[in-house]
C-alpha cells in the first residue's frame, strides 16, 4: 500500500513534538510492515525510511498528493475536497463546534465520545527509541510533564499536592518559574525545581529517577504522550479522571482523583504500585506496531468504500473552562 502522511510540522521530531513523534513512529512501522510511506511536511524535514516531499503553501494539499497514493492520511482538520481515500487524525482538543469529517479518527475512546463519534486510534511509541529503564534505582522526587504555561495542565495543581506531603519534592518538566511578563510564579517553595522545557537524553535521565508522574490536569486530556512515557520508565501516575485518564490509567500503574489530598496520600504511598508492572504495561499497550495495525484497519475500511463516522463528528461543548479540582 502506498501511504501517503500529512501534517503541516517538520520531521524528524524536535524537542517535544508530540504530533511530529506520533507521525514519524507511525511511518516508520508502516514501512516496516512493508507499505510504501511518503510524508508531505514542511520544509527542512527529511527521513532515511520514507519519500519526503515539502508543502507548498500556494497550493491546495488535494493538489500535491503524489500519483500512485492509495490513502492519505491527514493529522490535522480539513478544509477541502480529496479524490483519493483519505483519513484525518484529530490529534487534540479543538474549540468552536465546526462539523468534522466523516473520516476522522480521534486519539482515545473519551476524545471520540466527545465529538459522538466511536473512531479512534491509541498513539504509541517505538520504545525501541528510548533506553530500557532502570526499574530498581533508588528514585528521589516526582515529576510533573507538560507545558506549564497551558493552565488547563494545572502545574499549579501539582504543586499543591506535593505541599500537601511531608517531605516529596517535585520536577517540572516543561517550564519556568521565572516569567519575564509575569514574574517569579507558581511557588517559591524549595521542594519544587523547575527544569525548563526538557527532551532527549535529559527528559530520559530525569524519568529515570522519578518516583512517578504528577498529572492533575483540568481539561479532556485527548490523550497523554506524558502518561505513557511516564509508565514507561516505570513510574506510576497521580492524577485526574478526566479525558484519556481513565483509559490510560487503572488500578495497577495509578490513581486518579480531582482531590488534591487524596492524590498526596497515594503519593506518599508510591510504592505499592510495581515500577516493572508500570513498564510492561505502557510497552504492550502503547507501542508504534499496535498503532501501526490499528490504523491500518481503518485504511482498509475507507479502500473498501465505508467512511468511518455515520454523520460528521462535532464536537460537545464544554460549559466550564476547567474542570473540577479541589
């Protein structure tokens, strides 16, 4: 099959890209399985698996998908007509309640529900990627994951469960504590480091001594690249039952409450949870090939003449800005 990957980033990955890893690990198993991958991105991409050819932003996307493309797989909404079959990912959380396309794919069952629809896809990494964890080191503080300057991911949250413990400190993995608009902000408190935006070798290292991850979040979480990594390197989850969570995160590798105090209790109690338990788990579940096949099958469905929603997915609006967090 000859597969053609859109996105308007540029490729291989740099930094964080949650979208731009998704998409590179996701062609890199499809070439894998034997299918002909070619990316149509940015300028500046370039890949030693696949064909990649550059977005000209004159053009209409309809307009620059090669011959000989069996399916086109978009990663973000579109705004045109496509003659050749076609699925577009949803990769996050949209505003507005414009109708999306009868085949759109969402990242998680919750994220799907949500816009009435029941197509999704997991994201999954290559974890061949990354370094094979160290389960049985001695693990010192917890981290929390994500771009701290998004409120809805509520590093404040955070902060304020590992005040709630005696003694656990935490890293803040994805911003500042100085703001040059807004000043020194969320706490001065010792127990809290903030180790700016993080990735490579350092996010590896800095995993790797985590107790677990700290993940109070306020909004739908679509999916959660950070939850799986994080249980990767054996390290279990405390957060919040909204979104993805509850999909992602059972009883064995977390907990999930909107209670700050009960999320410091589980903290303190980190080690009932089995870091080994943690990493076979996110390794087994969240992997490129599960996704690769997964995403495959719906493929088959769009060659086959199905679309992959009854009416156009639209999304159900959300009355409050944040969610509930005591």
């Amino acid at each position: 099959m000859n597969v053609l990957i859109v996105d308007h980033s540029r490729i291989p990955p740099l930094n964080y890209g949650g979208t731009e890893r998704v998409i590179w690990f996701l062609g890199k198993e499809l070439s894998k399985l034997g299918h002909k991958v070619t990316y149509l991105v940015n300028k500046g991409s370039h890949c030693d698996f696949a064909e990649v050819l550059f977005i000209d932003r004159g053009k209409p996307l309809s307009q620059q998908i090669p011959e000989g493309t069996d399916i086109a797989h978009f990663n973000s909404p579109l705004n045109e007509s496509v003659s050749i079959p076609y699925v577009v990912t949803i990769h996050g959380n949209l505003s507005g309640s414009a109708e999306l396309d009868r085949n759109a794919i969402f990242i998680s069952k919750s994220h799907a529900e949500r816009h009435g629809s029941s197509s999704f896809v997991y994201n999954g990494i290559d974890w061949s990627f990354y370094p094979k964890p160290q389960l049985t080191n001695t693990r010192r503080y917890f981290h929390f994951l994500g771009n701290a300057a998004w409120r809805v991911k509520n590093v404040k949250g955070a902060i304020q469960v590992i005040k709630a413990t005696q003694n656990e400190t935490l890293k803040v993995l994805g911003g500042n504590r100085l703001n040059f608009k807004m000043g020194f902000r969320f706490t001065l408190s010792r127990r809290i480091e903030f180790e700016g935006m993080v990735a490579g070798e350092k996010k590896i290292n800095l995993l790797q001594g985590s107790k677990g991850l700290v993940f109070p979040v306020r909004w739908h979480e679509p999916f959660g690249l950070a939850v799986i990594e994080s249980l990767f390197m054996g390290c279990p989850v405390f957060g919040t039952p909204y979104g993805s969570l509850p999909e992602l995160v059972n009883n064995d590798v977390g907990f999930l409450s909107n209670n700050h105090q009960s999320l410091a209790e589980q903290v303190e109690n980190c080690q009932q949870f089995d870091r080994g338990k943690c990493y076979q788990y996110a390794s087994e579940l969240f992997n490129s090939r599960k996704m690769a096949l997964a995403y495959l099958a719906k493929y088959e469905q769009v060659l086959n003449g199905n679309q992959l929603n009854e009416s156009k997915p639209k999304l159900k609006q959300q009355t409050a800005k944040f969610l509930e967090w005591d």
